[in-house]
C-alpha cells in the first residue's frame, strides 16, 4: 500500500472515530438535561401565570378549559382509590414509598412517570421507565399534554384525570 493511500486511512479512521465520540457526548447531554425540560417550562411559564388576567377576562368558557380534581385509578391492585390534586403542580407516579401516587405493579419502576400542570393544561412525562408509559394505548417517548378522558397505563395499572 502506498505512503498516500495508508495515510487518506488513517485520516478516515480518525475521522469516523471523531464523529463517534461527538455523537456519543451528544446521547450523554440528552440522558442528562432530558428529564429537566418539563420542570424547567413551568418555572419559565410561572411568572407569567401569576400575572396572567382572571380566566372571565379571557373570555374562555368552562367546556373548553380542563380542570381535574382528582386521579382515579381505574384497573390495577389500587383500583378504586384516587388521590386528590388540590394545588399541587407537580404529581410522581411510581412504586416508591416517597411518590406521590404510589402504585403496586411489578411492572412500574420506582420513578416512573410525573404529571406536570404547565398553565391550564396537565402534561405527562415518562421518566425513563423500564416498561413505558402509555397514554390512550400510545407509548410515552417525549411529554404530552393530558386532554379530558385520555387513559394512563403503567404496567398493569389504568388509571385518569378527573
């Protein structure tokens, strides 16, 4: 092989070899920042709401806004019970003790997933869960906004905003 052709290799090779490492510190940043961006939009969004006018002012009428009380749980070990939302903005759903919605399925992870009120509207986050979060029968892979009766399913467990 000639001292050109060796060297046009060894450039390729370092070359691809670059493009690995580069993409593989871009999946790194994504593992890390990917579970904020929820979180972060709501301290953004949180001035704003404060200083946002009475929802009379803004002329919405009650059959188009979404307000749960409650998270019903439908199917599952918990089936029946529900767990009042009060002022709360933030909701974790998952089999540890210190989640706020504590579910009882082998098939949900410690941290599952968190519902998060940005303005007037409900998302749902997975929080990178072993078996997925589902949202009518669809699976959960970036945050989607709660519309009014749209079904969770973590595992085994159905369960609604109400």
């Amino acid at each position: 092989m000639s001292e050109l052709a060796l060297f046009l290799v060894r450039i390729g090779f370092v070359a691809v070899l670059w493009i690995f490492v580069l993409s593989l510190l871009s999946v790194i940043r994504a593992d890390l920042y990917g579970r904020r961006v929820i979180s972060r939009l709501a301290k953004q969004s949180a001035p704003q709401l404060a200083s946002a006018a009475p929802v009379a002012e803004l002329a919405i009428e009650d059959e188009d806004s979404f307000e749960p009380t409650h998270i019903q749980m439908l199917t599952g070990r918990t089936a029946g019970n529900k767990l009042e939302l009060g002022d709360k903005k933030e909701v974790i759903i998952g089999r540890s003790p210190s989640s706020d919605l504590v579910i009882s399925d082998e098939f949900a992870s410690n941290m599952h997933a968190k519902l998060v009120s940005v303005g007037e509207e409900w998302v749902l986050q997975d929080l990178n869960s072993t078996n997925g979060t589902f949202l009518d029968g669809k699976r959960v892979g970036t945050p989607v906004t709660m519309t009014p009766g749209a079904t969770i399913r973590i595992g085994t467990t159905t369960f609604d905003l109400r």
